[in-house]
C-alpha cells in the first residue's frame, strides 16, 4: 500500500547509501562546499525524488472509488422490544421506567415511526442490502461508510419519506453540490450561487435522487496522535432538529492509508462497533402527530408542551435502543476491538460513556469512560481481559434512570 511503497522506497535508498543515514555526516555535509560531495550527493537525491514521485503515483493507482446505494426511509422503530420485561435488571418496568416504554394516557409507548438510512444493493433500490450478524449492534444507524485516505466516496441517494431530506457528512472533503446542506454564503447573495437546497443534496424530496461525490484527503483521515481509524457523523443537515429526531443518522469510518483491508475495514484490529449516545426528542419528530395517532390509547388532543408528555417522549438511548435491547456487542477475550463513540443532540447530551468490565485506551492514555457531546466523536481501543457479560451505559444518572444503558460480551477465544 501507500505507506508500504515509501518505506521500500527509503529502505532502498539508504541500501544504496551503505546502511542508515548518519546524521553527524549529513551535517558535515550541509557544511561542505566542495564540488565532489555536492556531485556525489545530487544523482542521491534526484533518486530519492524519482522513489517517491514513484510511490504517490502508486497510492493514486491504489485510491478506490467506494460507492453506495442509501435510502431514507420510513419504518415503525421499536426502542424495547423486550417489553414488558427490562433486560438490565431482568424484571418487568418499574413505574419510573414505564414513563419512558408504556402506552398509557397521553403516551405513545416504545413503538414510533421514524425515518432512517438503509443501504439497497444497486440503483434500482428494490432490494435491500441485509445486515451481518457484525453489523446487528448498529441499531438505528445507517449504514457505515468505510474509506481509506485517498479514495473517493460516492453515495446514490434516494428519498422515500414523507419529509424533505439529504445526506450531510463531516470531514470529508466535498464541492457544494455535494455538501447536503443548504444556507447564504454572504449577507445579500442567495444561498450557494443561486443553487437551491435541491441541487445541494440538502432538501431531496420525495421519491428524488441525488449523488453525492466526497474525497478523502490525508486531512480527512486518523491524525499523527490517532489509531489507524477514525469516525465522523453523516446525517440529514436541514431542519436539522426535525431529521435528527426522526432517526437520520450514520457514520463514517477512515483508515489510514496503507492500513485498510480492500473492504476499507483497519488491519490493526478484530472487531469494530459504532455507539451513538443520543436523546431522541420525539416531540420534535415530524410523525409527531402520525404517532399519537397510530400508538397511543388517548383520544384527546396533543399536549405537546406538556412537561410529563415531553419526558415520555425522551428517549435516552443506545444506537436507538433502551434498558439493554441494544444487541450484538460481542467479542472474544484478548481481541482487538475498537469502539467509534458519538454524541448527537441537544443541550441535554452530555454523555460520559462508561464500560464495566475492562479499560481502553484513548490517545495512549488508559481510560473505562470517555464523553461525548453533540456532534462530537471518541475513539478508543480495548484489549478485553474478562470473560462475561459487562454493563456499558451513560454515567449521568438521570440517563441511566431512563434507559440509557446495554450490555457486551466477552466470549472465551
């Protein structure tokens, strides 16, 4: 790979040179004004130019346009499916509990039409792309896009909502029209040279397309104090409140160059996962009304500012899922796993992530809870040590109160 080429590339020149470079002689040399050792020195470095113009021309030969078929869509999302029955304490829902999964009065329950990502196999978007049991944890996620610093992305999208929406990614390099995002670029001038929030990607409507075209430069990528992988957000930009809450959310993953696998997945480790700690307001959702219509037993009207309404509709989650339904966290004892942990939300997700069980380390130092909040992300990487089951939840107590915690499992090799 890129990294690879320019190693050899050095490896061979320093062989030609007699061993390692000596610095002390490299400093001699900068002092020496004498024809022959600049002679001797220039075909040196007119070869070592020659190696690495050699090893750029061989990552651009390698970058890999990575292409995807993504869909909103609209789906009734289960936060508890283990109702009535909470699978942290293995008990039916407390009173307190139940203000967050029952059905009762004025609330809606655990059951909510929400818009998400999904990911079809071709442009036809008639069939669906099915999950692998190492994708399961995902929960309401969208699909991971994976690339390594030098490819190119490209993301066919296709609208099947009811709701104006588009996809907006972090940290990838894009053109306006790929920016899914739509807002003025001066104080008098319309937004974007006249382009409307359709020709961004921003608002695609109903049944629309659009493609959006993202490179990866080194800039996009793991940084030098970073793992060789990093994670950013992507998600519906406008009306940002309304589309995040419906559930329009994804990540991003990049490899540092030379160390993906061709699937764009980091060499340096076994087993990934992707956890959003998020506080979805379903009082912001735009099937709001859908919902109390379809899922709650009250016939009166929406109350929607309603304090006890509100809590109700606070859901404290884990990749979109309550009180351990989040599934598919499972690794063995002594694998390298890597956690991508991100915050989304409001003024209220301030999350400080904790994993019973085992530590992690983050930027080299030894850490068993990190924070996010929103729009923020934390990459960490566990050498799991104990086998068992283990808790792994939001530290803030009032979150853990409303659902905010699951489990992991560690297996035997």
């Amino acid at each position: 790979m890129c990294r690879d080429h320019k190693a050899a590339a050095l490896r061979k020149r320093y062989r030609k040179r007699g061993g390692t470079p000596n610095r002390n002689k490299s400093a001699n040399w900068l002092r020496d004004t004498s024809g022959s050792s600049r002679e001797k020195s220039i075909p040196r470095i007119a070869l070592a130019v020659t190696l690495f113009a050699f090893a750029a021309a061989a990552c651009e030969a390698e970058a890999t346009e990575r292409v995807y078929y993504i869909a909103a869509d609209t789906v009734v999302w289960d936060y508890a499916p283990s109702y009535p029955k909470n699978l942290i304490t293995g008990k039916p829902f407390t009173r307190a509990e139940e203000v967050f999964v029952g059905a009762k009065d004025e609330r809606i329950g655990r059951k909510y039409y929400k818009a998400v990502y999904r990911e079809y196999t071709d442009a036809s978007f008639a069939t669906l792309k099915a999950r692998g049991p190492d994708e399961e944890s995902l929960g309401i996620l969208g699909p991971i896009i994976r690339a390594e610093v030098g490819d190119g992305i490209t993301v066919v999208f296709r609208n099947n909502t009811e709701i104006p929406a588009g996809i907006h990614p972090h940290g990838v390099f894009y053109e306006k029209s790929s920016e899914g995002a739509h807002y003025a670029t001066d104080d008098t001038g319309p937004a974007h040279e006249h382009k409307g929030p359709s020709e961004t990607g921003a608002q695609v409507a109903r049944g629309g397309h659009h493609t959006y075209h993202w490179r990866v430069p080194e800039r996009a990528g793991p940084g030098p104090s970073d793992p060789d992988s990093i994670v950013w957000l992507y998600h519906s930009h406008d009306h940002e409140a309304q589309a995040v809450n419906a559930g329009l959310v994804g990540a991003i993953i990049v490899t540092r160059a030379g160390r993906a696998r061709p699937d764009g997945r980091p060499k340096d480790v076994d087993r990934e996962f992707v956890l959003l700690f998020m506080i979805f307001d379903e009082t912001l959702s735009p099937y709001l009304y859908r919902n109390v219509v379809e899922f709650s037993i009250s016939e009166g009207p929406v109350r929607r500012r309603d304090l006890e309404f509100r809590e109700s509709n606070s859901k404290h989650a884990i990749n979109g899922m309550l009180y351990g339904n989040l599934q598919g966290l499972s690794m063995r004892r002594g694998e390298r796993v890597r956690w991508y942990v991100i915050g989304l939300g409001n003024e209220n997700d301030i999350h400080t992530v904790h994993w019973h069980g085992g530590t992690a380390l983050r930027h080299g130092s030894r850490v068993d809870t990190v924070e996010v909040f929103p729009a923020t992300t934390q990459v960490v990487d566990m050498r799991p040590d104990s086998a068992g089951t283990w808790l792994l939840h939001c530290h803030v107590s009032d979150h853990m109160t409303a659902g905010m915690m699951t489990r992991y499992t560690v297996r035997e090799p």
